[in-house]
C-alpha cells in the first residue's frame, strides 16, 4: 500500500515505506544526503505536511527515485496517522 502526496515544490510523491521515523518515498527528483525534504499528503481530508532529512535516492529501472529518509519534528498524530493510511500499526516508542 502507498500513500500519494506531493513534494513542497510540486512534484508527485508517493509514500511507499514508513516505520514512524524513517520513510521511503518514489519521485521523479533525487535528494543528496542530508538534504531537506517537505511532502504533503491530503489524509482523510485534512492537510498532512511532513518535514524529513533524505538520507540518499536510488534511481528505479522506471526512472523514478527511491528516497530513504528520517522525519524531523513529526508529531505523534501525524505519524500515527501516516501509518495507519499506509496499512501500518502504531510506531515503535
């Protein structure tokens, strides 16, 4: 299952990996390391945004990147919510 928002700069992104801290999303844009990141989801009608650090990309055969990353500030209904879009628990503590 996936989860698709887009980025803070407007392209498509598509939540694919989530654990309540560290995410993976496909994009058409890599992300250096250390770079930071904004996605924004539309969960349940109500706007999601979420502030990560990528932790690096790889280019997919499609042409899209997977990007590996940590969330940063995330509130705890936040990530409770992202998860449970995403078919998921609760996060770890």
């Amino acid at each position: 299952m996936s989860v698709h928002g887009k980025l803070s700069t407007g392209e498509d992104a598509e939540l694919v990996a989530f654990d309540g801290n560290h995410l993976s999303f496909r994009t058409p844009r890599a992300f250096a390391p250390g770079a930071p990141v904004e996605l924004r989801f539309e969960l349940s009608g109500a706007p999601l945004a979420v502030q990560a650090k990528a932790h690096g990309s790889k280019r997919e055969p499609d042409g899209l990147f997977v990007v590996r990353g940590r969330t940063i500030g995330q509130r705890r209904e936040d990530r409770e919510a992202l998860l449970a879009a995403l078919g998921g628990g609760s996060p770890s503590p």
